[in-house]
C-alpha cells in the first residue's frame, strides 16, 4: 500500500509478508515493512524508475539492508539482489549498472533501521 512521501521518496508499505527464495538462502520480509523500491536518486529516475520491473528484487534488497537481516551479510545481500532481478528479468546490462551502483554507493546504508 502507498504510505506517503517521506522527503523525495514515495514510501510502500507491505500489507502481506513476502518471500524471495534466493540461491544462498530463503528472504523473509515482514508485514508492515516499508521500502522506496529501488533507492535512485530522481536525478536518474528519467533512466531508472524506483518502481521498474526490479522492484519486488528492491524489496528484498532493502529488507537485507535493514537493521531486520541478521542473516546475510552486505555481499551476500547484493548477490540476492542481482540474482533477483536476474530472475525477473532485467537485462544483463541494466543489472549490471544497478548492481555495481549498490557496490560501489551502497555501503553507508547497509543495517540502516528500516524504514
């Protein structure tokens, strides 16, 4: 459901717990938890949407980076992530830019409280 903005962001939050059944392990996100999809900053949103065809991939992402995964370290989380959208999917190339993207800028947020 849509919860709102929360700054620049449009906020969702899950009315039904959702599983990802990922290659290194099972993804639960609970009801309730709150996510922007795919954290792109708007200056890029006109190349990729936060709402694209990788946003269930999203969800889980960002459930993996909240203080809620003590399972699966960042790596792993990013790994999920690419293998996800992989299987919904997303173009190698497109993938590979988001994937890098969460490398690369993705660090400081990991075990951020859920939002």
């Amino acid at each position: 459901e849509d919860a709102g903005m929360r700054g620049s962001s449009r906020i969702f939050r899950l009315t039904n717990q959702f599983r990802y059944l990922s290659s290194l392990g099972c993804v639960y996100v609970p009801s309730g938890f709150e996510t922007d999809g795919a954290s792109i900053p708007r200056c890029f949103w006109n190349i990729l949407s936060p709402f694209g065809d990788y946003f269930n991939a999203a969800v889980a992402h960002d459930f993996l980076y909240s203080t809620g995964n003590n399972i699966f370290t960042r790596g792993e989380s990013d790994l999920i992530f690419k293998e996800a959208m992989f299987n919904v999917g997303v173009p190698w190339f497109r993938r590979e830019i988001i994937y890098q993207a969460v490398r690369f800028c993705g660090e400081s947020s990991f075990k951020s409280p859920a939002t």
